[in-house]
C-alpha cells in the first residue's frame, strides 16, 4: 500500500524549493530525498536548477518521490507541486513562487508575518499555508535557513520519517563538521515544532495556479527593433536588494563619526556622501544614508565601524524602501561619470 498522500497522473509526489544561491536549498532538495529514498524505501529522485552560481541569485530544487515499483523517467523541471517551500521573501519581486500549485498544495514560507499578509503577496484563494521563522531559528542556533525549513518540510510532509533525516544529517556533517551535528539537528527539530499551519477551503472545482514559464525580457523573440537594452551593465538600474539573506546594516547617524570606513569596504558603493562643513568651517564630506538598492547585506560595514553607528538589522519587508538614501549619479554626454 501507498504512503504517498497524493500523486500526479505519473504515480509522482512532488515538490519544488524556490530559494537565492547561499541559502542551502540544493543541499536541502538533496537531502530530502536521500531520507525518502533510505528511509523508507521510496523512488525518488532531485536535482536543481539555477543561473550564475553566486549569493543572492534565483534557485530552484526539484523533488519527487514515488513508490518502489514505479520508475522515475520524468526528469524535466517540476511545473505542477505539490509542495512549495519559500526560503527567502525577496523572491515575490521578481519570481511568481507559486505558479503552477495545484488547488489543494502547500506552501511553506520562511517568514515572521501573519498568515493574510503572506496570503495577499502570494495571491493564494484556497489551500494551506505554511509560516516558520527559519532565519530566527537558524540565527540562533548558529546554523543555516535550510535544515529550518527541512524540518518544517518533514512537518507537512508527514509520510515523511523525521528520524530518517535526523540519521542524514549526521551522516552528512559528522565526517568534515562533526561539530555542526548536534545543532542541525535542534535546527531541524525546531523547524518540525514551530512551524506553524492556515488552510482556506478549498471550493469544488478549484483550479490549481497555472504554471508560467518566465519570457527573457530581451531575448531574440521579445527585443524590439532597434531598442536599446537599459538593463544589462547598467549600475543605475541594477537591484541587489534580492541578494540579501535576511539581514541588512542599520545607520543611526547620531552615533556617526563620517570616517568612511564604511565606504572603504562597501564593494557596491551603497553609501551615500554630502559635502558640508565641519566645526571650523572646513569643507568636508559627511554620510548622509544607505542607497538599500545596491546593498546585498554582506555586513562588512558594520564589521569596519570603529563606533556603534552601524548594526546588524534584521530585514523586514518596507524597511529599506522607507529608509533608502538615493545616489545622486551626474549625468554627462554619453552615459554615468
């Protein structure tokens, strides 16, 4: 008899990551089917998909689980899940996360808001939705977001053994980080307690999301005739906001002593100067902000500070658009100076 929960017209439970590179998703899609695949006998199969192999870029992990008698010839992406797990909120800028989530699928967030404002960002009508804090419990424990959101995985999961990942995880660290064990575990257990669950009914011949395969928006087909590309290179309309992994440096400006050490080590020139005068009269360049939008919260700032006017701040969403700081760029014939 069958353990899976529900299956495709292929014999196929599936379920799809969406993450950022630096955020462990590929480990955690492989690691998800390992403890299937050992635990409890199951065909299963994962692998990922993603661009420039950098922090911040867009991941995908594809996973599907089926019974031992069925073969797994399907390796294409995976369209239709039954599962999502979100591990980073930045995606809703520019990634339609839930596309393709049939009418009764889950989807789980890394998130500390409330179950409606989730609900309104993600467009969802009906299924469940899934919040855990994975950040927060992966801050914590002096881990990674990942085995978070494995062990709330393993929650919605539930034909899913828990003990079957606890063994992978051992097997995984023990060898060349035998150190990371015990708190990948807690990690992982904290994720299967804390996460926590909303279901809106599902009316009578809901339709799940459609799927939408992203266009290039400058590709051969979709680039106009004789247009000129504004997007690529350029340092004005770059967005690095999606690059952060939760966290972003603080400016209390009070407490600022307009050294430029920040700016020293900034490799985005996100720090924004003025020109005034000191005490004296003197001329003199002061800090006036943060330019957010070319910050991908590397933190080396606030490292640098010789005073406290730089923090580690926790993101939430609103906060840098409220706070940004503009960079003024000069304008010359022929591009930026």
């Amino acid at each position: 008899m069958s353990i899976l929960p529900k299956k495709n017209e292929l014999g196929f439970f599936e379920i799809r990551l969406e993450s950022i590179g630096g955020l462990g998703a590929n480990l955690a899609g492989k690691m998800l089917a390992e403890a299937g695949v050992l635990g409890l006998g199951l065909n299963g199969s994962n692998f990922s998909s993603y661009g420039s192999e950098k922090k911040g870029s867009p991941v995908k992990s594809f996973i599907r689980f089926c019974d031992s008698d069925v073969e797994i010839r399907d390796h294409s992406p995976i369209e239709q899940p039954h599962v999502i797990g979100v591990f980073h909120e930045a995606l809703y800028k520019t990634i339609d996360v839930v596309s393709g989530l049939n009418s009764d699928g889950i989807v789980l967030v890394n998130s500390t808001r409330g179950f409606e404002e989730i609900k309104k960002d993600l467009q969802l009508e009906y299924g469940t939705l899934a919040i855990v804090d994975a950040l927060g419990i992966a801050v914590e424990e002096r881990t990674k977001v990942n085995t978070a959101m494995l062990g709330a995985l393993f929650r919605i999961c539930d034909f899913l053994d828990p003990d079957s990942m606890r063994a992978v995880i051992r097997k995984t660290f023990e060898k060349k980080y035998p150190h990371l064990v015990e708190p990948n575990i807690r990690t992982f257990d904290r994720g299967y307690n804390e996460v926590q669950f909303k279901t809106y009914e599902v009316p009578a011949h809901a339709e799940g999301k459609s799927f939408t395969r992203p266009e290039p928006r400058l590709g051969y087909e979709t680039q106009a005739i004789g247009g000129v590309i504004t997007a690529q290179g350029n340092s004005i309309l770059k967005d690095l906001s999606g690059s952060r992994q939760g966290f972003l440096p603080e400016l209390d400006l009070g407490a600022c002593i307009h050294c430029a050490q920040c700016d020293t080590v900034c490799p985005d020139f996100c720090f924004v100067w003025e020109e005034g005068e000191d005490k004296r009269g003197r001329k003199q360049m002061f800090l006036k902000g943060i330019d957010y939008q070319y910050c991908k919260g590397c933190l080396k700032c606030v490292e640098a500070c010789p005073t406290t006017a730089l923090n580690d701040l926790r993101e939430t969403i609103g906060y840098a658009d409220a706070h940004r700081v503009k960079q003024n760029f000069p304008y010359v014939a022929g591009g930026v100076s």
